[in-house]
C-alpha cells in the first residue's frame, strides 16, 4: 500500500549524521558500528532503499537548525545567520538528492498528482521512483527575519513549525512555556499570505492556542500523539486534538517511544522491555479517531532517526519498510480498507489537495 510518511529529518541525518541515505540500511549501520558520538548510532532505520521497498514515495521532509541563546543549554547555533546558513546546506543535499535522480520536490497540486500517477502504475519498479518530498521548517528560528520567508518560499518551504524544544524567537516550544513574539505573530501572517501550512508539532500549550487563534490558513500536526495515553507536554491534550480536528488538520502518528508508551526513561529503557510496539502506535491513532468520530484526521508521520533510532523505536521494526504491517493491524482493530486507506495516505492527499487546489 501506498504510504505517506509527513516528518523524516532527511537532511539531518545526512549532514550532521553523516549518512549517506542513498546506500542500503545495513551498509549505513555498519559504518556505524564502534561509533559512540550519538546514541542511535549504528540503529538507523531510514534510507532511500528502504522507503522505496515500503513504498512510501511521498514524505513531508525537513530543514532544521535552532537557535540558542547564551542561557539556553539545548545544542543549536548562536546565530539566526548561522541557522540559516544551515538549512541552507539541507537545501543543497535535498537538491543534490534531486539531481541524482534520488528525490524530486513536491510544492504544488500538478508536481503532487503526477508524482501519484507515477507511483500508482502497477507496471512501475518502484526501486527506480524518486521519492517525493515536500519542504518543512522544523522551527523557525532560521529564518533571519519575515522578509526571508519569501525567499524560503521559492525554494519551496510549503510547511512551517514555528517552534522546536525550548524557547524560540518566534514561538515557545516543548518544554517552555509562554506566547509567541510579535516576530511571530507577523510570521503567521506572512505564512498565511503565501499559503504554507502551520505545524502545530512541538508548540507548547500557550503558543499552541494563540497560533490557532492567529492563523486562519491550513494547519496539520506533522507528528504528534495523544497526551491522555502519555502525560507530556509534547504531547496534544484532547482540548487541543479536538480543536485541530475542527480545523481539518490532520494529524501525524509517531513512532518515538517515550511518546507511544507511558514511564519511559530515555537512556534507559528498551522498546521490549516496555512492550512498545507498533499496536501501542494505533493506541494513540484510536484515540484521535475516537474523538473524532471517523478515520479523516490522522495519518502517520513517524519521525524515525529523528535522533533516535532502533533503539527507541517499536520492537516490530527492523526498517521503515515495516510500515507496511500497519494495515494488517488495523485490520485486526476492526478498522475496514477504507478507513486504512485513510491512514496510510488518503488524509494527507486530501488535506494537500485542499490546500493547494
């Protein structure tokens, strides 16, 4: 079945962790091995092979790179300058990543429903597809000041989370409390403007409810799970759920542990240990569509390697490509094909077609 991942840290990983997402999964992992400068290293789960063998040919790709100020203890740059020299090096890597053949950008409805036509042929060889992928801002702390969101804009920035952990110049993220800055509030505007979609992801409770009473444009939550079955502020309370299902948001399934399972310990505890699996993963979509009432809210949006790895991950997976067990499970959930179709890709189509038609 056709997927749609909405928040894969691509460039991320190829940059700062130094992966070269083209070669197979156990090729990156075992250049890994020894390697102990980051926790997940040698437990990658994402690389171009694997996403085409699980077809999922389309996935909501980010540029990332936070600003610190001298009292903030999180990793980040000291600079907005210097921030936005780094996503501009993302840029370039998802660009190279084009030019290989490996990726091609989606920013538009026509891109969107001819890159679908290609992947739906049933003659097609997948491991030959592209992937396609649409440009993100986690954080939007890179971006200088509003005149550069123009310019981000055609490069082809369609989404934006104003906010990442701790605070930030133009919303508070996870972790911190308290509003947007007027920065923000302007940047809302612009985004509304030029038609980019606001990702309430990592929006802290305060910022969270002013951005959605700012921002009358379209909103999704790229990857985020339920605060009733994991007690954290990364996590949308169901006041919060509720009120985006009412936007027509959709909402994004991931798959970090200590967001899937309650009383995890980072560093600690282990995905068997915990009996984290992909069916605590369905727990939390259960629960949004519950709330909702249908099946048209949520979809996945898995953040793998998103600094973690098999490691922190559900045990039932070795790969990305293991998605594909997701539709079994629902099955078994009482969840009918069209409701899966639903999950697995039909709301984030949906969602893009209204925004960009």
């Amino acid at each position: 079945m056709f997927i749609v991942d909405a928040h894969l840290d691509l460039s991320m990983n190829a940059l700062e962790w130094n992966r070269d997402l083209r070669l197979p999964l156990a090729t990156i992992n075992q250049r890994e091995q020894g390697l102990t400068d980051k926790p997940d290293r040698g437990n990658a789960l994402v690389s171009l092979p694997e996403l085409r063998k699980g077809h999922i040919g389309l996935v909501v790709a980010t540029q990332i790179a936070r600003f610190v100020a001298p009292d903030n203890p999180l990793p980040g740059w000291h600079s907005p300058q210097q921030a936005w020299a780094q996503t501009q090096g993302q840029l370039a890597w998802y660009k190279a990543m084009e030019q290989a053949g490996e990726m091609i950008q989606i920013n538009n409805l026509h891109a969107l429903e001819a890159h679908l036509r290609q992947w739906s042929d049933d003659n097609t060889i997948y491991s030959n597809l592209p992937i396609g992928y649409i440009l993100s801002l986690e954080g939007a702390d890179s971006i200088i000041d509003i005149s550069y969101l123009e310019q981000a804009y055609q490069q082809g920035l369609r989404a934006i989370g104003p906010a990442h952990y701790g605070p930030g110049r133009y919303a508070q993220g996870t972790d911190a409390t308290g509003k947007m800055s007027q920065a923000g509030l302007e940047l809302l505007k612009e985004m509304e403007r030029l038609n980019i979609i606001l990702d309430a992801t990592h929006l802290c409770d305060d910022s969270f409810w002013q951005a959605i009473n700012h921002f009358n444009g379209a909103v999704w939550a790229s990857h985020n799970n339920c605060r009733a079955l994991v007690n954290h502020n990364r996590q949308f309370s169901d006041e919060q759920i509720k009120e985006l299902i009412s936007r027509g948001a959709v909402i994004g399934m991931t798959l970090d542990a200590w967001m899937m399972v309650p009383n995890w310990v980072r560093g600690e505890s282990n995905p068997k240990g915990m009996n984290c699996n992909l069916e605590s993963a369905i727990n939390h979509v259960d629960h949004i569509c519950q709330l909702a009432g249908n099946t048209l809210h949520v979809g996945i949006g898995t953040d793998l390697d998103g600094a973690f790895g098999r490691e922190q991950c559900p045990y039932d997976m070795e790969t990305i490509a293991d998605l594909q067990k997701i539709p079994r499970l629902l099955s078994k959930r009482g969840y009918t094909q069209t409701d899966i179709e639903n999950l697995m890709h039909g709301n984030w189509l949906r969602f893009l077609r209204r925004v960009w038609a």
